[in-house]
C-alpha cells in the first residue's frame, strides 16, 4: 500500500455539497423570518376584516 505524500493530500477535494452547522441555522433563521412576515400579516388582514383593535 502507497502512502499519499503532502502534495497529493493537499489536492484531496471532498464531497460536492458540505453543509455546515451556520448554514443550516442561517437558513431555518430565514425561514422563521418568513414565518413571522405572514403571521403579521396574517394578524393585520384579521384585524381589518373583522375590525377588532388592540
């Protein structure tokens, strides 16, 4: 069996796609950012069809 010298682990590539932790929060942060846009939304169409005030 070969051993791989500095140069040949240095040219290693990985899989196609690596999520990582921060992305993966990044993108549910988006999501609930979203969610939250709709609910006030959501909340404001009610308020005006059923004429209800804080």
């Amino acid at each position: 069996m070969d051993k791989l010298n500095n140069n040949q682990l240095n040219n290693i590539v990985g899989g196609s796609i690596s999520l990582t932790g921060s992305l993966v929060s990044a993108f549910v942060n988006g999501i609930e950012a979203i969610m939250d846009v709709g609910r006030s939304l959501g909340t404001a169409i009610r308020r005006l069809v059923y004429g209800y005030k804080c």
